[in-house]
C-alpha cells in the first residue's frame, strides 16, 4: 500500500469507528429487548376447570339503657354470623357443584335473657353429566339441620323443640338440572327419597316432624325441585337465593314443603358491610305452632346486620 493510501484509510477509519460502535450498541440493545421478550411468561389461557370462593360475615349489635322513660330492655346484645362456601367443577361434559352455608346467631337481653334466633347448616352436592350445553343429568344429595338445641316460647314458656338432627333432613335425588345462565340452575326429579331424622328420644317420642312415636327415623318418597340463583350484582353487592319444593306421594301430596333463603350483602368499606337474610320454611309435619302448639305454620326468619364481610 501506497504511502498516500495509508494517509487517506487511516484518518478515514478513525473517523467511522464511532458509527460502527453506535451500530453495535444498537445490534446489542435489539437483542436484550429479544431476550426479555422470549423468557417473559405467556399468559395462562388454559381453562380452569374448579371454581372457589366464599363470605364470611359477622354482625355485632349492643345497647344499654339506664332511667329511660322510654321503656327498654336494660341490656341487649345480639351476634350473627353466617358463613357461605362454594366449589364448582366442570370439565367436558362433567360437572359437580357444591354449596354449604352455616348461620348462627344469639340475642341476649334483660327480659328474655339469652336465646338462639339463628341455627342452619345446609351441605348441598350436585353431578352431572350434559346432555346437552344447559342440560345435564344429574343425582343430587342435601343434608340440612342445625348444631344446637332449639326452644320455643309460647306464652314467654321455654319449650325444648329441636337439637342436632333433631331434625335433619338427608335427600337424595335423580333429575334434570337447567342451567340457562352461569348463576343459575333449575333441578327438577320426580323420583326423590327423604329422610326425616330426630335422633333425640324426648322429640322422637313424641312424634315431632312426621316420624312415628318411638322411632327416629321417617323414609318419604316424592317430587322435588330446587332453584338455585347466586349473582355478583356488582363489585360491591352480591345476592344469593335458594327455594326448594318437596311433594310427599305417600302422605298429602298437595301440602307441599318449603324451603326459601335470600342473603343479601353489600360492602360499605373494605371489610365494613350490611346485609339482609330472609328465611321461610313450611313444612306440614312441624306442628308446633298455634294456641296447641299443634298445628302448621308458615316459618319466616329475617335478619338485618351491620358488620365485617370478608369475600374469598
């Protein structure tokens, strides 16, 4: 190479060195971003085949009076609580839904002193298998009874009525479950066995609930059907409502049984809420009301609240 070439390249090259070291920050930067970008994790799109959750609330109520011309109790407290949980599975053409909620609550005053006002647990288990996309076949299984011992009060008299399985309420079932949106399922089955449990002596002797004195135990063959409805009105408010009907064939199959919850909530903070529960039940064989206390009536609970809910 010629003296005058080695004057011309070399000042030349010196003078691209900065534009191939931009270029090569430019080439390294690209594949960085690349880099990032093909180790970064895709999205689960996969379909989840179990779906969970749940409330649990608590409501708290106290009052005092102290010379109040008004009149009163002097003392009041009152505790309720419900807990309400489900787990929904369906894969295919296979489906299992389960739903149980507990309520329980306590009112103490000075008058009365302490009492139950609430007592539940309800277990309620469904699979099926589509016929088609809001049709499936399905076998149903529902126990329903309370924890505690129950009494009633006519004429301000404390009477013992009910305890754990004292009565219960064992079903089980074989139907057609509609479901004609995400929230809500209709079942219908005409062949349906019940079993009317009081496992207690003192109420199974005398013949409470439509078992025969001296057993504990009543087998009932009918038609039943169940709606069930849970929507999430909102980020705030959720409703949730259940009616089941039960014809007995064996004995007045036109008196049919009753069963109706309404829970209402809705969130006033993070944990703060309100919420209404509205309960009615008629079942023929509970003849514990009127001026004998042996006549059937319709049962009707409701509960308003102020309190903590936690969604999960």
């Amino acid at each position: 190479m010629s003296q005058l070439a080695r004057l011309i390249l070399i000042p030349l090259a010196i003078g691209m060195l900065p534009l191939f070291s931009n270029a090569q920050d430019t080439t390294l930067k690209k594949l960085r971003t690349e880099t990032e970008r093909s180790i970064k994790k895709d999205p689960d799109t996969s379909k989840k085949v179990w779906r969970r959750g749940g409330v649990y609330g608590i409501n708290v109520s106290q009052g005092s009076l102290s010379n109040w011309a008004a009149g009163g109790d002097d003392f009041s407290l009152s505790v309720n609580s419900l807990l309400s949980l489900y787990a929904f599975y369906k894969k295919d053409k296979h489906s299992w839904d389960n739903t149980f909620d507990f309520n329980i609550g306590y009112v103490n005053t000075t008058s009365l002193g302490g009492r139950k006002n609430d007592d539940r647990f309800d277990f309620l288990s469904k699979y099926g298998q589509a016929l088609n996309p809001k049709l499936n076949l399905t076998v149903l299984a529902n126990l329903r009874s309370q924890l505690f011992k129950g009494y009633t009060y006519p004429n301000n008299v404390k009477t013992f009525s009910s305890a754990f399985m004292a009565p219960g309420y064992l079903l089980t079932s074989l139907g057609l479950d509609f479901k004609p949106k995400k929230n809500l399922s209709i079942f219908i089955s005409p062949v349906t066995a019940r079993w009317v449990i009081v496992r207690d002596t003192a109420l199974a002797n005398k013949g409470l609930y439509g078992v025969t004195p001296g057993k504990k135990s009543n087998l009932e063959f009918g038609a039943f059907a169940t709606v069930n409805y849970m929507k999430e009105i909102n980020k705030h408010v959720t409703y949730k409502s259940r009616l089941d009907l039960f014809s007995n064939y064996r004995h007045n199959p036109k008196n049919i049984d009753i069963f109706m919850s309404n829970i209402l909530n809705a969130k006033l903070g993070k944990v703060l809420s309100v919420s209404w529960s509205l309960d009615f039940i008629y079942d023929d064989d509970v003849r514990l009301f009127g001026k004998n206390q042996r006549s059937a009536a319709l049962q009707v609970k409701s509960l308003v609240g102020l309190g903590f809910l936690v969604r999960f």
